[in-house]
C-alpha cells in the first residue's frame, strides 16, 4: 500500500522544471534511504528510520497530506 501511495504522489506531483537536476536530487535521496534498508531471509526488504522525537510522526503524516491535497488526490 505503501508503494502505491508513492507512486500515486510521483504521478501527481508536477516534474521539477530541470530533469537532470531532479534526477540528481532522486538519485541523492536514494542513496540515502538505502541506509535503512534492511534484507530479511526471505528477501523481503525492510525500512527503518529513526526519528528525532514522537512529533517528528506527525509531521511526516502532515507534510504527507499537503503533497496529496496539492496534488489534488482524493483523501
């Protein structure tokens, strides 16, 4: 479901005007998400990040919704 939601954002959030710089900005951002991952014996791949404080949660999820109402998505 996770997937899904990012993958509706990516689509629904306009491209940033430079495409070389964007991809830069993906690739960066990967590589740095790709710290947290973890494989388990079954393959399956785990996330898992540490955040500052319990608030950091909410803001997540508000930052979250914002991009989604931006993009004009059904809540």
């Amino acid at each position: 479901m996770l997937a899904s939601a990012f993958g509706f954002l990516a689509e629904l959030v306009p491209q940033a005007g430079n495409p070389e710089e964007a991809k830069k900005t993906t690739d960066r951002l990967k590589e740095q998400l790709a710290e947290c991952l973890e494989k388990d014996e079954q393959g399956n791949v785990k996330m898992t990040i540490t955040l500052p404080d319990p608030a950091m949660l909410s803001t997540m999820a508000e930052s979250l919704a914002r991009l989604v109402s931006f993009a004009g998505a059904p809540r």
